[in-house]
C-alpha cells in the first residue's frame, strides 16, 4: 500500500475486506501446517529460504526511494540487516 488514494472508501470496504479474507487463509494455513523434522526436506526448506532472502535483497522495488530519503549506507544496513537477514541470524546461531 505504497500509494495514497484520494478516496477512501474503497480502502474501507474492498481493499479491508479482502486484506481480513487473505488474513483467515492464512491463519487456517499455519493451523493446518505440521512440523518439519526430516533433515533433508529442512535442509531444502532453508537453502529455499537463502535463495529467495538473497534475491529479495538484491532486487528490492523500495531501494531507490530508501536510498533517496534515507542515503546509500542506512537502506544497505536495512534490507540488509533488518527485512533479510537470514544469513546474519544464521550466524548468530552457528
């Protein structure tokens, strides 16, 4: 929701109402979901995980607007170390 709609009620109704259809979804998902433990399949989970974080890092739309309000250094150490930072938290853990 990056843009700024004149009108709001399409917001209030429309845009709520399937954000609240989505939200059930995926709590009824995360109910129904079973615990992983077989070492290959989260060994693939995790390298699936690294490969979509690097990727998202490396190919944010918001750079260019962080990089122009907030300079070069800071939208590197946020995306970087805040909305994809697996790699660090794996660090952490090892």
């Amino acid at each position: 929701m990056w843009t700024r709609p004149s009108e709001t009620e399409i917001v209030e109704t429309k845009v709520f109402a399937a954000f609240g259809d989505y939200l059930d979804a995926y709590i009824n998902f995360v109910q129904q979901a079973q615990k992983v433990s077989d070492p290959q399949r989260l060994s693939a989970i995790l390298k699936a995980q690294k490969s979509y974080a690097d990727y998202r890092a490396e190919k944010d739309p918001a750079r260019g607007m962080l990089t122009r309000l907030y300079g070069s250094e800071w939208t590197e150490e946020y995306i970087h170390g805040f909305l994809f930072d697996l790699e660090r938290q794996l660090a952490l853990v090892s």
